[in-house]
C-alpha cells in the first residue's frame, strides 16, 4: 500500500464518531481515513486510492444517497451505509443505487470491523487476480475453466461464462459489467448452478453471515435480472424457488 493509500474512508458528519471507529481500526491494521461532508469525500478520492468506503446518508453538505451515485461513476470499490435512519426503504434505496451493505447505527465497532474486513479480503483477491491475468485476452469463467477469444464465439460457446479480472458475465456473446455484490451473488448461483442455492447459503457466502433480511437479497436479484433478464419479471435464468431460494438455470 502506498503512503496516500487507504483501506476505508469513513464519510460522516459525527466527526467524533468517525474518529473513533477510524482509530478502532487502525488498532487492528486497518489505514482509516475519515471525512465530514460530501465535498471533502469528492475532494479526499480525487488525491487517495481507497479500498472501502463506509457513508453515512445525513451529511450537512447533502445526502449519502447523491454520494454514493458518484463515486459510483468512477468506481467500483465497495460501498458500506453507515446511518441512523433506520427503515426498510431507506435500506434498499442504498442498495439498489450501489451499496453493497447498511449497517444501522448504534453500530459494535467490532461487528463493523468483521463485515469491513470481509469485503477488504475480496478486494485483495480481486487485485490478485487483475494482476494474475494481466495481458491475457482469454475469458475466464468462475468455475476456472478459460477460453480464447475464438473459442468464445464458437458454436459450442456456454450461454454464460464469468469473468473475475473485470467482474462481468458474458451472456450470448454480450459482456455486461457488474458490481462486487452482484458478481459475488452471480458467482455462489453458478458454482452450484442448476442446483437450488438457500437463502441462507447466499447470505453467508455473498455477505459474510446469515444475519440479513430478504429484502437486501431481493434487491440484488432484482438487479442481476435486470441485467441479464430479457423480462426480468418472467425471468428466464434465476429462477425463484419459493420459501428456499434461487436457482440458475443453464
């Protein structure tokens, strides 16, 4: 890591708060910045790499929702809501615009620190694999098995393949990218793919642990079939299984 690079950046206008979950961290190797408004937050990515961004929604200069589409724009890192606000709809708002969790305030500082760290060893492996696979031009899908270009286009070409080095499917020929979460819950349906998925298996493979609500798993099915789907309310691959899960059709 370099000197102006950080693992998370910590946007809230409770300074105090922020800095002590920033030194909490740094206390277990985590590099935390912290910032108190939506324009030191633009102005702090404009000079620092960051892996992680924990945002709080209240910001007295505007709203986390705003913030969160715009680094969005840029980048791909992973997006943690930290905020007091508590309902539902506040919750998948966040995660439909790009969020890939909300943690409700009072947070446990080490609680928190486990679902960061979590999404820090993805990233990581993510680098990893970028790294791995730079110059190469084949596709690669997530159960390891790779293709050249040519094979790709062949007639005996998978309907879908993933590809770890760009986090994006490539379905019938059409590349379509895709956010960590989205990637990572695409992933978990096609290792086991043709074989119901549980909920609870989703939970724990995609998010760490089995402690969220279906609406946050609806939400990101809901985005993958919108991307995938051509009706996503007749969906033709991800298929709900009701009251166990999903499966993935192929």
């Amino acid at each position: 890591m370099k000197e102006d690079d950080y693992s998370v950046l910590i946007v809230d206008d409770e300074e105090e708060l922020a800095k002590m979950t920033a030194e909490y961290f740094g206390m277990f190797d985590v590099r935390t910045a912290y910032v108190t408004s939506a324009a030191e937050c633009d102005a702090f990515l404009e000079e620092h790499e960051v892996d992680l961004v924990l945002l709080d929604i209240n910001l007295g200069d505007g709203s986390g929702f705003d913030v969160c589409k715009k680094i969005r724009e840029k980048h791909r890192l992973p997006i943690i809501f930290i905020s007091a606000r508590q309902s539902d709809d506040d919750v998948l708002v966040g995660l439909s615009i790009g969020g890939d969790d909300y943690v409700k305030k009072p947070y446990s500082l080490s609680v928190l620190l486990a679902k960061v760290k979590v999404n820090l060893r993805r990233v990581e492996q993510l680098k990893a694999l970028e790294q791995s696979k730079a110059g190469q031009n084949g596709i690669v899908s997530s159960d390891g098995v790779g293709a050249s270009q040519d094979e790709a286009g062949g007639a005996d070409r998978p309907v879908l393949t993933l590809d770890e080095a760009t986090m994006s499917a490539l379905l019938k020929g059409k590349r379509i990218p895709l956010k960590a979460k989205e990637f990572r819950l695409l992933s978990c349906l096609y290792e086991n793919r043709n074989t119901i998925v549980t909920k609870e298996t989703l939970f724990n493979e995609v998010w760490g642990d089995s402690f969220y609500g279906d609406g946050t798993l609806n939400v990101h099915i809901r985005k993958l079939r919108e991307k995938l789907e051509t009706d996503p309310n007749k969906p033709e691959f991800i298929k709900t299984i009701w009251g166990t899960g999903y499966i993935l059709e192929l």
